[in-house]
C-alpha cells in the first residue's frame, strides 16, 4: 500500500516514514508546496494534516488527485497518534 502524505510538521518526516514501513506502507511526505505536488504517482490512500497547510495548499492537493478515485483522510492533528488511527482504518 502506498500513502501521499501532504503538511505536517518537518522535524516529524522519519517518524511518518517509519510508523508506515510498520504497516507495510511505502510512504511520500509532501510538507511544502514546491511546483504542486509532482511525482504523486497513484497512492492507495491521500493523508492531509490541514493544521500545518494553507489553503492553496489543500486546494493544489485536491485537484492534483481528482481525476484518481482514492480515499483522501484529513487531520487536522499532524501527531504520530493522528496518522496511526489513520493507518489502522486503511492498512489492514
């Protein structure tokens, strides 16, 4: 399974890394908005932390991925604990 994860905190990218590699997840961690979000490929699964984003940022993220048909989870936390409820709903 392959997750997109868009904000968040910086100092956190190796913990959302590695808490997806413990559910068998290969993960992508977009915390800025540099040219869109490039390289997105088609993720079975679209994590947005909306406290760490702006809204263009929400919005860029949201047309990047419309013409896919995958589930997009929002959080307005950006913890380890946010993104592990998360994965415990998708990831089985």
């Amino acid at each position: 399974m392959s997750v997109v994860i868009v904000g968040g905190n910086e100092c956190m990218v190796r913990e959302y890394t590695e808490l997806c590699e413990k559910y068998k997840c290969k993960a992508k961690v977009y915390l800025k908005m540099c040219r869109g979000l490039q390289n997105i490929g088609n993720p079975d699964l679209m994590v947005l932390f909306t406290n760490t984003m702006s809204h263009k940022m929400i919005r860029c993220a949201m047309e990047g991925i419309k013409h896919l048909d995958i589930p997009v989870e929002r959080s307005h936390n950006s913890s380890k604990a946010a993104l592990r409820n998360i994965l415990d709903k998708y990831a089985v």
